[in-house]
C-alpha cells in the first residue's frame, strides 16, 4: 500500500479522543481502514490543562487505530474546537498585476487579495487558524468562486477568517507531536464535520450545523456553498452529566453512564414507571429512580443549550429562514428526544448528521461520534494533501496560495 495516501484524522474532544485512519483506493474515492478511540483526560472545554495525561489518551487511540488498520501513523490532520475559539469576516482588494497577459488572474493575485483580508487586528496572543474564502469579487461583478483565469483589473474576496488562543492551540499541537506525530494540519472542528454530514444541497441553501460535544457546542453556518459563520460555546453534554451528578447524588462516572444509556431530553417521552439503579457516592449503596426523574434533570439544561445555540445564530447576523435546516451531529446528538426538543426550541427543522457515504468500516463510522474524525480524513484526501506535514520554511504567502487552492476545491466544487 502506498504510504503517500494515507492520513489520520485526530478529534482531541473533552469526553473522547478518536483516531480515524483512511486512504484513497485505486478510483479515488475515500476508504476508512481504522478507528480507535480512549477516554479524553487532560481536557476542559476543548482546552489542554494536563499535557501528559492528554499524551496518553491521545497514544491509546491512535495505537488502537494502528492496529485496526495495520498502518502505522505518521502524519495527523488535527481538529481544534475550544472555548477559546473565535471568528470574524473580512475583505481584502488588489489590482490584479498579469496585465501583458490580458488581466488574466492568476493563483498569485488570489493568494494576494487572500493575504490582504488578513490584515485585521487581532490581540497578540491570538493566532489565525483559518483565512477561508467565502466568494470573489471582479470588477464589482459578486458571487465568483473560482476567478483563476477570468480577466478583471480588480479582485477582492470576502473571507472567513478563525482565531484561536496561541498557548492553546501550542499546547494541542505539543501533545501530538510528544508521540512522534506530523501535524498536517489544523481544521476547525465544525468545518470537519461538514464535509461528513452536510450535502452540497444543503450547503447551496442555507443550513446550520451544531455538534454538540462533552464539553463545547460548535455552530457552524452556510449559504450558496459558502461558511458564513462559526462560533464555539463553552457548554455541551459535561453540563447535563453534571446536573446529574449533583441531582442524583452520584459519581459523575455513573451520572455519564445514566445519561448514555437511560437519558430522555423530553420528559414528556418517558413512562414513568420506568426505574434505573443509581451509586451512591460511597459505592455502598444503591437507589431506584425513574427515567422519569432523570429527564426531569435532563431537559432544563438540553433546553438552556439550544437556547444558547438560537441566540447565537441570531446574534451571527443571518437572517431569514434555514431552508436546509439544522444539522445535529456530536455525542449530545444520540440522546433520546433532543430532535424533536430541538425542533420546538429552535423553530427549525432538525435532522441528526452521521457521515454516511463513505467506504471501509462503514458501520462503525456511520455515528455523530464519529463526524469530526471522518471529516479530518475527507479534508485531506479530497485536497490530495496526505501523508505530508506543512514545510516549516515555506515563506506565508506560499502558505497562503496553498490554502486557497485547498478551500477553494473543498467548499466551491460542483
């Protein structure tokens, strides 16, 4: 097997760590060939605070992988969430410079007007993860994604641009390169996720996608093809395992594992001559509740989420409806009634995102748990970036130009 097609994806979550090994096959179509996942330790709220418990964690998944795959991994496109996460939009403008050649742009007027939109100010101790272009402008004619090749005297691009904490994101990067791992490349979490779950269709018309994980909520919004918003909140299932554990009385172990395997978002779906055995904390004794109760617990914290994910997609400045509807995806996603809660709570339609179309281990993959990572290998594997780590003395404008080829391709192909 030709090692030159072959990446990992890398979901470093606050409840999960997945490792997801793929290549392309001989028509070019993606296959998964590996999955390993380990409890993640050494995070809150997407955030490293314990560098060599996360090591660990990180080490179990990706040996598992290994394993599975009987590949061993080098390189990794690593997801980043986080609450420490932010976006903004801007433009950039220049003259194009091929004037003997006709005004014909080029890829270097694009990675020009690319590099112009990054002139934003932003706080010293953050770092731009993504300048993502969302469409070009020729001569005030909108709505182009591709210009190479079309003739113009001036380019401008409206852009989509992701910051994150520097030591944050330093921190991340150091606990995968401690086992000897490439990063390839930093995504966005959401933005991952979408190349898994969300259709062409979907993305042409307007949709939102929420993955709702252990302990962060990414929202990610689009039109006519293009990322329009991004957002990460700092809450997610943590919250509701907590609720419970301090409702029930009950180790938070046990409260995760009721939430999993017992837990209704909608009380209104549960009979109440249901029971379930909850552990004290002690472990010396034991009590009977209703699956009643629990939702009784559950539902006010799910309802406070998506309430904060309706105002968050209110406060982005999109207006109008969601054709395309909201797209649930993340472990949070599988709990028991959360669709049709959400549907009331947000006014929307609401359909829970698992990639789908891919081949491999399909079956274990086809789960909201699995979005991110499978999303982390489609990015790769489409932009024909595998099995090779960003050169550390390539100048920032070559940066540039090759993530815009890159995005380009990934969210305008027809």
């Amino acid at each position: 097997m030709s090692r030159k097609n072959i990446i990992a994806g890398l979901d470093i979550g606050t409840q999960k760590i997945c490792a997801i090994v793929g290549r392309l096959d001989q028509d070019g179509q993606p296959i998964v060939t590996g999955i390993g996942t380990a409890p993640s330790r050494g995070l809150k709220k997407g955030i490293v605070i314990d560098i060599d418990k996360t090591v660990a964690s990180i080490k179990e998944a990706v040996d598992e992988a290994e394993q599975m795959s009987g590949t061993e991994i080098e390189t990794v496109n690593v997801g980043i969430a986080g609450a420490h996460i932010s976006s903004i939009n801007s433009r950039g403008v220049v003259a194009v410079s091929s004037e003997e050649r006709n005004n014909e742009i080029t890829e270097s007027d694009v990675g020009r007007a690319i590099s112009s939109s990054r002139a934003i100010s932003i706080p010293p101790e953050r770092e731009m993860i993504h300048v993502l272009p969302r469409e070009f402008i020729i001569d005030g004619c909108s709505g182009i994604t591709d210009p190479v090749g079309m003739s113009g005297v001036r380019l401008e691009v409206e852009t989509h641009i992701v910051t994150g904490a520097i030591t944050s994101i330093e921190n991340l990067i150091k606990s995968v390169q401690k086992l000897d791992l490439n990063v390839n490349e930093l995504i966005l979490e959401p933005i991952a996720s979408s190349l898994a779950v969300l259709s062409y269709d979907e993305k042409e018309l307007g949709v939102v996608l929420v993955d709702i994980g252990g302990g962060t909520t990414d929202i990610a919004i689009f039109q006519e093809g293009n990322i329009l918003y991004s957002a990460v909140l700092p809450v997610g299932g943590d919250h509701i395992t907590g609720d419970l554990a301090v409702g029930l009385r009950t180790p938070f172990s046990q409260a995760e594992t009721l939430k999993k395997e017992y837990g209704y978002s909608a009380v209104s779906l549960v009979d109440n001559t249901e029971a379930v055995e909850v552990v004290s904390p002690s472990g010396n004794r034991t009590k009977d509740i209703s699956k009643r109760e629990l939702a009784e617990i559950i539902q006010p914290r799910a309802v406070e989420i998506l309430e904060l994910i309706k105002k968050e997609i209110e406060d982005s400045g999109f207006e109008g409806p969601v054709p395309g509807g909201i797209v649930l995806t993340g472990g949070v996603s599988q709990m028991k009634g959360l669709v049709d809660l959400a549907e009331g709570v947000l006014n929307h339609s609401v359909r829970i995102g698992f990639p789908e179309e891919i081949m491999g281990l399909s079956e274990k993959v086809k789960s909201p748990i699995f979005s991110t990572g499978v999303g982390l290998i489609l990015h790769a594997l489409e932009s024909g970036n595998t099995n090779t780590t960003v050169a550390s003395d390539k100048n920032l404008f070559e940066e540039i130009v090759d993530q815009a080829k890159k995005w380009i391709e990934d969210f305008f192909r027809l």
